[in-house]
C-alpha cells in the first residue's frame, strides 16, 4: 500500500470517529437548548393560565379540548402549589409513532380549590434533530474527503516528485556502470538531505566496487608470472639428473603450482561472474553445446568406462553470454566424470525448461546444496579446486536459471530450470 | 633461428632463455618498450616474444609497430590476462599465436616452432628424427620411407616430441598441450600412457628405434640417442 493511501485512510478514519463523537454531543447539546428552551415556555403557560383564573376566568370544557396540549383539572383534595418537569411519550396522529414531549404539571390553589394545569408538546421532533446533525456531518465529511484526496494528489503529485525519482534512480542504479547518482536540488530540506545522502553513498559504493575489481583481477594476473617463473624452474628442474624420488617431488610440484593457477584463475572468474562483467547475453543453443561437448570428452569417459545416457531435446535455445554457456556446461559435465566411479553412469535429460544431470558417485554426509558454497568439496583431500559448483551457481543466478543439487541411493543430481527462448 | 624476447621479469626471461638457447636460437632480449622499440627497428627477428605488461608502454603496441615494420615476423603473445579481450584484440594484430601465464616452457617451444614453420619456412618443413619424418603441411610421417598411420592426438604427440628433442616432458604438460582445459578437473593422467604406448607401437612396427623413453613413469624423453638393448 503506497504510503498516501496509508495516510489518507487513517486521516478518513480518525475523522470519522471524531464525527461520530462530535454527532452525539451535538445532538445532545441541540435537543437540551431546545428543552429548556420549552420549559420555559410552559411555565409561562401556566403561570399566564393561572392568573387569568385568578382574575375570574374560567376555562370550559370545550375551551379546553380544543387545546390538546392543556389539561385544567380541579381536584377534590389539597394540594400544595408544586411543579413538576417530565418527559412524555405521546402519540403523533400525523407521524404515527410516539414521541417524546416535554411536559410541565403544576398544582395552583385558586381560591380555595386546588387545580391540575398540565401542558405538554415539542418543538422539533428528535429525528429532525438527527437528520439535521447526520446532514451536517455528511457535509463535513464529505467536504474532508474531497480535501483529502485533493492532498493526496498533491503529496503523489508535485509534492513527492523529488522523491519519486530519488527512488526511480536508486533501482536503476548499477554498480558496475561505474555512475554515482548525483543530488538533484530540490526545496524540500528532507530529500536534499536523502539525495546528498544517496550521492554521498553511490560514490563509495561505485569506488569500493572498483578498489575490489581491481584487486580481485590484479591479484589473479599478480600471481601469475610468479607461477609461470616456478612452473619454468621446475621443467628445467626436471632436466638435470635426477634420482627417481626427485623427480616425483618435481612432479608433484608440477601439479602443485598448476592446481594453484586454476585456483587463482577460477577466484577471477568467479569475481568476475560476481561483478557482472558478462552481461552481453546473446542466443546460445544449449542442445548443439551439449552434444558436441560430449563428443570432446569421450575420450575421458571411456577412459573410465562410463555409461552416458542422454535424452536431448533440439533447439533448445537460451539467453546467455557464451563464455558463460560453455565454462557452465563444462563445469557440469566435468563434475559428473570426475566424481564418478568406474564404469558408473552418467544421465543427461534436456528440455525446453530443464536440464537435469546425474551420475552415480559416492554418498554425501552432509546437504548436497552445502556444495554450492566455495571451497565446500565432498572430499576434502581430492585434488579439485571447490571451486566448480560455486561458479555453476553464480552464473545460474545471473542467468535468472534456478538450480538444485540432490543425492539419492548413489545418484547425484543437478537439475537447472531453464528459461528458454523460443524459436519459431 | 633469431629470436626477440620482450620479457620485463628476469627471472622468467632466464627461464625462457636458459630452455630456448640448448636448441641453439640466437637469443636477444628487450625488458622495456624503449628498448623493443628500439630493437626492432634495428634488426629483423624470425620470431618476437611480446609481454603485453611492459614498463614503458604496451606489448600491443610493439607488435602494432613491428607488423608495421616486418609484417613477415612471426610473433606470439605472452599474457597473464586470461582474457578473450586481449586475446581477440592480439590475434586481430597479427599475433601468430597467444600464450596465458603460467605456460609450459615445452610448449612456448613448440609454438615458437609451429609459428617459425608457418611464418618462414613456407609451412612445407620436413620436421625429422633420425629416420623418422614428420611433413607438418600434409601431416603425413614415415619411419625409412614407411608410411606410419597415426591419429590426430598421437601425431601432435609425436609434434610434441619432436619439437622438445631430448627434453623430459611430463604427464601433466603432454596432457595440457593435446587437451588444454580438458584435462584441468582430473586426477587421473593414465589416458595419456596409453597414447604413448600406441604411438611408440606404430612407430616401432614401421621400423623406427624405440626412441620414446619413460623417465621414472612419471615423465616421457624423446630421447634422440637411444641406448639400444
């Protein structure tokens, strides 16, 4: 929910309440004036009926049943001048409901009798008081809502336009465009304030990515010419007269400084995977590659007697830098022949959204998906670099391809979900 | 041959020159731009060397000014970037061929004879050992005359050889010159005994002496003086 909304339905709530509120104090307060107002009135009534009595008036009956709200009653007993206020219910012939009247009794002792005058009536009907207040509250509150929504155009509108394209170009911000987003001026001190703040950190962010780049790739290129300069001194090492135990050492230095190298040289990779260096995604089809890569290691996978059992579909098409397809497949295929056993197997099954590889290996102790992470390996002794599934990840991230690593009864398997481009 | 190593550490152009100079190559070497610039201007080169970090300047634009001056040159690039960039970029040069750090001194060797063979020999060079002749424009080899039948993975071993006459190659540098990256993610090299057991095989049935000599089981030495049994 956008933050005006938020607002504005709180605003509308809280008004309403208050409404609500101020509606029953009014109707209270408007039908107490008006009360009194009549009781007023009514004692008048009586003390003017009363005198006239005095003077010698007398009331008949048919005077006094013309006047429904007057009663005149003389009474047999005594009784002491009193005056009573009450409210009545009395039937409306013309609205047909009862309703609730004032009505003012009095004992007067007029001469030696003692009479019962009693008048009674309204002056506004209760539910005209509550129409009247409910109309009035509508009006306040219809009037809050059109001034809500007119705020609410404005904040949306003129008012958080600064920040609306602050936050525009925080999402399209790209660190390895190498542009910090510099502050607009506006007169809003708070969003000069968050756009200084955001200039200020895209700056360190765009340098502290290319400080990290350049030290990543340095140190990777750094480490080679002293690694070319061993491996060097150890082949014309292996030139001189050596007894047999030597030249193992020789050999297995070899090996060392080799290992060595894919290391520093994957790490480069990896960071370069990491920082978005591969972008240019182009059509790449997937089933050409996997055939044809299987054809290059045959040699391998005779070697150890491996069964390979694919079921590749045609034209499967994705969107992809090219080095990526191919260090990816690569590293997949890899991974299946050299984690597998001798005369084991090795199924390949491409479709239009998955590739799925699997091949028989030894069981695992731990998650599988633990692989993933650099350096996890499942032999902590072999020979491999850890660095292989960390970069089949990467790049399936960067792709936008989803991957999942599961072993069962001596299976290994990885499953991609693709995002395919269809060809027509 | 004359060579021109543009080279700035001196560690590794010792390396470089102690390996190339038992073939005999006449050596000359340049550790700044200045000083490549200079040389080849100077004199003609069969094959340049070229760092592409160089003090002073960029190996690229020695080349750029060397195809200038001798397009005929053979040259290779010698880079600690594993980068399809600057690989592009130097073989659009004119660069003969592009060589990532850290390299086999056997197969900077190799190259720079392959590179020799194309850019000056008119590619038709009969590459020979003792009896044996290796015709690298058609491919063919023969042992006295007698055709050998070779694959193409054990006639680049035999390439191989002959281009690191007497040198002790091991398993791991044959297995990264015939299959490069290929070979990266295994442990077990066996598959390249069995290439050499079946080259040394056909070469022997042909006629040839078993010239190919194990060293320790860990290394292999074509070995042009065999001690005959």
């Amino acid at each position: 929910m956008k933050l005006i909304t938020k607002f504005l339905l709180i605003y509308l709530l809280v008004s309403l309440i208050v409404l609500s509120i101020a509606g029953v104090l009014s109707y209270y307060i408007i039908k107490g004036e008006i009360d009194k107002e009549l009781q007023w009135e009514f004692l008048d009534r009586i003390d003017r009926v009363t005198y006239l009595m005095e003077e010698g008036k007398t009331f008949d009956a048919n005077e006094v049943n013309s006047d429904e709200n007057l009663i005149i009653k003389p009474l047999n007993e005594y009784r002491k001048n009193d005056i009573r206020i009450a409210d009545t219910l009395i039937w409306d012939h013309r609205l047909e409901q009862e309703e609730r009247n004032v009505k003012v009794s009095a004992y007067r002792n007029i001469g030696d009798t003692t009479y019962y005058i009693s008048t009674y009536g309204n002056m506004i009907e209760s539910d005209d008081i509550t129409e009247a207040v409910v109309t009035i509250l509508l009006w306040i509150l219809g009037m809050q809502v059109i001034g809500a929504l007119g705020i609410g155009y404005f904040v949306s509108g003129p008012l958080f336009k600064p920040f609306r394209n602050t936050l525009k170009r925080i999402q399209n911000f790209k660190l390895n465009e190498k542009e910090y987003l510099k502050a607009e001026p506006t007169n809003v001190s708070e969003f000069n304030d968050l756009n200084i703040f955001v200039e200020e950190m895209t700056k360190k962010a765009v340098s502290d990515y290319k400080n990290l780049k350049e030290f990543a790739e340095n140190a990777s290129h750094e480490l080679q010419t002293p690694l070319a300069i061993a491996k060097g001194k150890l082949e014309l090492l292996a030139e001189t007269d050596l007894s047999a135990e030597q030249f193992k050492y020789v050999e297995n230095l070899e090996r060392t400084v080799k290992k060595l190298s894919r290391l520093s040289e994957s790490l480069a990779l990896l960071t370069k995977i990491e920082n978005h260096e591969f972008e240019n995604s182009q059509e790449v089809n997937l089933s050409g590659m996997i055939k044809e890569s299987i054809d290059s290691f045959r040699e391998f996978t005779d070697l150890h007697e491996l069964h390979i059992d694919t079921d590749i579909a045609d034209g499967v098409v994705i969107n992809i830098h090219p080095v990526l397809a191919d260090i990816l497949w690569t590293n997949l295929y890899q991974n299946a022949i050299r984690h597998n056993i001798e005369n084991g197997s090795i199924r390949i099954v491409l479709t239009d959204d998955t590739l799925s590889i699997s091949n028989t290996g030894k069981d695992l102790d731990f998650d599988p998906e633990l692989l993933f992470e650099r350096f996890k390996k499942g032999d902590q002794n072999s020979n491999s670099i850890g660095l292989g599934l960390s970069i089949i990840n990467r790049i399936c991230d960067q792709a936008g391809f989803s991957i999942s690593y599961t072993t069962e009864k001596g299976w290994h398997s990885i499953q991609i979900t693709l995002k395919s481009v269809k060809t027509g | 041959m004359k060579l021109l190593i543009v080279e700035d550490n001196a560690d590794l152009l010792d390396n470089i020159l102690t390996y190339l100079k038992r073939e005999g190559y006449l050596c000359e070497t340049a550790q700044n731009y200045d000083e490549a610039f200079d040389k080849i201007m100077s004199y003609t080169y069969d094959v340049v060397l070229i760092d592409i970090m160089i003090p002073g300047g960029n190996g690229l634009q020695v080349l750029r000014e060397l195809k200038s001056v001798n397009p005929e040159t053979g040259t290779i690039i010698i880079s600690a970037k594993n980068s399809l960039d600057d690989k592009v970029q130097g073989l659009e040069l004119g660069a003969d061929d592009y060589l990532t750090k850290p390299f086999q001194l056997a197969e900077l060797q190799a190259r720079i004879k392959a590179v020799n063979r194309r850019n000056n020999l008119g590619g038709t060079e009969i590459v020979r050992v003792n009896e044996i002749s290796i015709n690298t424009k058609t491919m063919e080899v023969t042992a006295d005359d007698t055709p050998v039948d070779l694959t193409p993975k054990e006639y680049e071993l035999l390439v191989y050889f002959a281009s690191n006459k007497n040198h002790v190659l091991s398993k791991q540098t044959i297995a990264e010159h015939l299959w490069g990256d290929y070979v990266d993610h295994l442990d077990n090299l066996d598959f390249v005994y069995q290439h050499i057991k079946n080259l040394r095989k056909k070469l022997v049935n042909a006629g040839a002496q078993n010239y190919i000599e194990s060293v320790y089981s860990i290394g292999y030495k074509l070995n042009t003086t065999p001690k005959t049994a």
